[in-house]
C-alpha cells in the first residue's frame, strides 16, 4: 500500500509517478534563494539535493479516498510517448501505484488537474493517435482561466490532452473555488500558471492541502516569498502561496506535494504577531 494520510473519513494515498533531476541548475530555478536558505532546504529536504548537486524531484499524484468516491489530483509525467518524454523519467509508474492501492482507472469520479505542465497531466489521455481518457468515467476539472491560457502555457496540449477530453466529453471547467463530489474542494491559486488550482479536504481542526505546484521545493515552504523561475506570475503565485500557507492558526494543515521527497508533511501555520 502506497503511503497515505487518514483525515475523518478521508484517505489521501500518494501515487508515485517517477523522480529525477531538474534540468537545469537549481540556483537559476529559485534565484533569488540565498545560501542560508539553501542549507536550511537542504537540512528540511536532504533527498532533493542529488550527489552532483542537482535539484532531485519527485514526480507524484495524490487520490482522495472516501465513501463518496475517489479523486484524482494530477496525472503524473505518463508513459513513455507521453507529452513530458523530452525532459521528464518517464514512463511513470502511476498505473501500478494506483493497482498497489487498490484503484482502478473506472473507480476514479474525478480527476482534478491543477495546471497544464507536462508533468502534471501525462496520464490524463493515452493511446496516441487513438487517444481516450486513461479514467473513462471520471470529470476531468481545470480552470477556465488555464484552458484560456493555453496556448501561453503549453500549445501542444490542446491536441494531447484538451481536445481529446472534449471529444470524450469529460473536461469540466470551473471558475474558481467550487466543491468536489467525493469532499473537499477545489482552491483557485494561480501564479504558477493562470489557472493553476489546489485541493483543500478539511476534517475538523486538522486539513489536508493537495498543492500542485503552488511550491515545488523545500525553499519556498520555509521561505514562502521565493519565487520559482518557472512561475508565469511570480506574484500572484506568492500571494496564493502565502495565503495557503498562513491558514487559520488552529489544527494542523497537512500538505501533499507532487515534488518534495516526503510526500506529505505537518505544517503548523505561524501564529499572527501580537
Ligand atoms: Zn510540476
């Protein structure tokens, strides 16, 4: 059984994907991080630093697991002809994380991508030319915003992903926050890209947030203000970030990250200055 956080009546199950270098220096991926705050990344999160000192990631899903159905939050870097071959270690191993789960691809109602890279959405279509949802009987969610923006994130998506999930007649776009079938709900955070959206699942005093890429590493949960290189608005992404982060005092928000090594870790929110 793959690792998995038990909230209420809520299962959430880490789905690993694959892992790998970065493609280019760390250093130019968080340019503003200082050396400081590198050693303290690197105390918090030793398995992302490699033995040649690149930037190592994870590559993961998540699926939210209760009575009411099974969620989905991102599809991963997919198989080997996969948008995300060019840079990503595909193939992915998200099929057998999900079967050492016990999830069927039918089983899944919903699948929530958070935003259009590569990475995050390559096991959403397969079959290539006779391209299908991986998940037949779920509604896949995006933003409206990111389906808008598309051809400013990733052009070659419309094809892969979009349009095949149209023909199918599974892609739902929301505006903004809204509420999922199975518990909790979908969170507008953009920055990363336009239309970049989380998960927030809440049992009681205590939730879990499925972030997507509102932090890819270790630096910008310590340091919420650094921006990442490849957020499209760098500001944005920083106040969605922080607002996240910041939450109500009380509990403990549990976070789930597709990229740190841990795939899940307890975040006390900083309690206001009084
Ligand atoms: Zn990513």
């Amino acid at each position: 059984m793959p690792p998995s956080l038990q909230l209420g009546p809520y299962t959430v199950i880490a789905l690993a994907d694959g892992e790998g270098p970065f493609f280019s220096p760390r250093r130019e991926a968080f340019p503003g991080a200082t050396a400081d705050q590198w050693a303290a990344a690197d105390r918090f999160d030793p398995g992302a630093l490699d033995a040649d000192g690149r930037w190592w990631l994870r590559f993961r899903a998540f699926a939210v697991r209760s009575d009411r159905g099974v969620t989905l939050v991102d599809a991963g870097i997919g198989p080997a002809d996969g948008p995300a071959a060019s840079w990503a270690p595909v193939p992915g191993a998200l099929p057998a994380s999900l079967a050492a789960a016990g999830i069927d691809p039918a089983d899944v109602d919903t699948v929530v991508l958070t935003h259009l890279h590569t990475d995050h959405v390559g096991w959403a279509v397969v079959g290539g030319e006779r391209a299908r949802p991986y998940f037949p009987n779920a509604a896949y969610l995006l933003q409206r915003a990111e389906a808008e923006a598309l051809d400013r994130i990733n052009p070659q998506l419309r094809s892969a992903v979009l349009d095949p999930l149209r023909a199918a007649d599974r892609l739902r776009l929301l505006d903004g926050d809204a509420p999922l079938r199975g518990g909790g709900r979908v969170l507008a955070t953009p920055g990363h890209t336009p239309g970049h959206q989380s998960v927030l699942v809440d049992a009681g005093r205590d939730r879990v947030a499925v972030t997507g890429d509102l932090l890819v590493h270790a630096v910008q949960l310590l340091h919420p203000e650094l921006a990442y290189a490849h957020e499209m608005d760098a500001e944005r992404a920083r106040v969605s970030r922080e607002r996240l982060l910041r939450g109500p005092a009380a509990g403990t928000l549990h976070l789930a990250t597709p990229h740190l090594t841990e795939p899940f870790l307890a975040h006390r929110p900083a309690r206001p200055a009084v």
